[in-house]
C-alpha cells in the first residue's frame, strides 16, 4: 500500500515537472539522480551485483522496464495528457503484470483474481470510453502511456522474481537504477533547458526530486519485497488503487475534473481488489 499510494502521486508530480520545463528532462534526471544516490549506497552497504546468469538477466528485464522505458514513455506522455488520465490508464498495470507472471509461472491466475481484474477493468473502461471525462485526450498520449505500463509491468515481474530468487530487494533497486543512469545520461543532451511558460521551475525541480527519491528509491524496494513475500499475482492486483490515489490527488491539487464516471469507476476498481485478494 505504502508503494502504490507513493506512485499514486506520481502522475501528478511529473504533471508539474512537465509544465515548465522539457519532458524528457524530468524523465531521465529521475533515474539519473536515483542512481547518484543509489550507487554508492550499494556499495557502502555491501550490495554485490547478480553472479547467476538467471540473475543478471532479471535484473536487466528489470531495470529497462521500470527505470529506463517507464519513465521515458510514461513522462513524454503526460505532456499530452491531464495527470488524472495518466493514472487512470495505469490500472490496467496489474493485469499486465498478472499475466507476465502467468506466462512466466506457466499457471494461469485463479478464478478470483480473473472476476476482480474484470471488475477492476471494467472501471478504467467506463472511464477511457468517455473521452472528455478523465481529463485531456490524446491519442499519442495514451498510447506513450499503455506502452510505458506494459514496460513497467514487466519490470515489477522480473524485480519480484529476483527477491523469489533470494536476490535483495534493494541491490535489485539500487543496481536496477544504476545500470539505467548511464544509457539515459546521454539523452541530457538533448534535453532543451529553456523554462516552458507558466510553469514553476522551483516546483519542477523538487517534483524531480520526490520522483528521482521516492518513486524511484523507495516505493520500488517496497514494492519488490511485497511481490516477493506475498507473490506477484497477488501483490500485484493491489496495484488498482494507484489510479484512485492518483485521481483524488489530481482533483484536490491540479484542480483535474472528478466526475460522476470517475467515483464509479473507483468504486469498481477498489471492489475488484477486494475481490481479487480474496483468498
């Protein structure tokens, strides 16, 4: 709960980075300064980086999906989007890793999990086919956005297989951050730097600093040791609440619409993790 609620406000934190500066800027500092921190303190702390090949291969899987294509994906598209339909595209993140881990356990999910992932589901799609209802529509924006989640699930499947596997959940955040930082600091380049009209680089820079600590560093350790005590599928339905974190938010801070379809489509999505957890 405590790594879903920290990236519930994701969205609305990179809404605010995005308006006054480049996207791709706060897309790549935010495993770039995470891997400033996380580097060194793999190494204080004794963190020694995979020996298996298994091991090596999951923690690449990992790091692309969740610190190199996510954010990159993820952040360019809410430049074309309102922060509330970014997350709101994010509650299809659990069903994506469910069948990652699926395909990867070679076991389909029980019955349950499939009745709330549906219910879950049938929330967003409320939502997606009411095009004005979550915020600006964007056709490139949410196709970034799907990509970016598919990414990112992926990520989450190969970091908590890694903590199955005996390997911790902080080397595999700490060196998942790492091993990103260097192919994405060249892209800072590019990165034009003039500040975008009507945006607050003093609030950029510390949204920057919130995704590059929290988001990055600590919700990711969470969430890897959670998929590894409770078991990816399971843990992973816990995911739906992102997007009500992140609408709630994004009404009470960035003065986003909070509709009618938007409080059923929670309603539906929060009874489908209850469902889905279910035991």
């Amino acid at each position: 709960m405590f790594a879903v609620s920290a990236w519930g406000l994701t969205a609305p934190v990179t809404k605010v980075a995005v308006t006054a500066m480049d996207p791709l800027g706060p897309a790549i500092l935010r495993t770039v300064l995470a891997a400033l921190l996380t580097v060194p303190l793999a190494l204080a702390m004794g963190f020694r980086l995979p020996r298996q090949p298994a091991h090596w291969r999951l923690l690449a899987l990992s790091s692309f999906g969740g610190f190199v294509a996510f954010p990159l994906l993820y952040t360019i598209g809410l430049r074309y989007g309102s922060a509330a339909r970014g997350v709101l595209i994010l509650a299809a993140l659990p069903v994506f890793t469910g069948l990652y881990a699926a395909l990867i356990e070679r076991r389909l999910p029980v019955r349950r999990w499939w009745m709330g992932s549906l219910l879950a589901l049938g929330g967003e799609a409320l939502l997606l086919s009411s095009r004005g209802g979550a915020g600006e529509a964007s056709t490139l924006g949410d196709g970034l956005m799907i990509l970016a989640a598919l990414a990112a699930s992926l990520g989450y499947v190969a970091g908590g297989r890694l903590q199955q596997q005996g390997y911790s959940p902080w080397a595999a955040t700490f060196w998942g951050a790492g091993l990103s930082a260097p192919a994405l600091a060249p892209l800072l380049f590019f990165v034009s730097w003039a500040p975008e009209p009507g945006g607050s680089v003093l609030s950029a820079w510390l949204a920057i600093g919130y995704l590059a600590l929290v988001s990055t560093v600590v919700a990711y350790v969470a969430w890897y040791w959670a998929l590894g005590r409770g078991g990816i599928g399971r843990m992973g339905v816990v995911q739906f609440l992102q997007p009500v974190v992140g609408v709630v938010v994004s009404w009470l801070w960035l003065g986003d619409p909070l509709t009618g379809p938007m409080l059923a489509a929670m309603a539906a999505i929060m009874g489908g993790v209850v469902i889905a957890q279910r035991r």
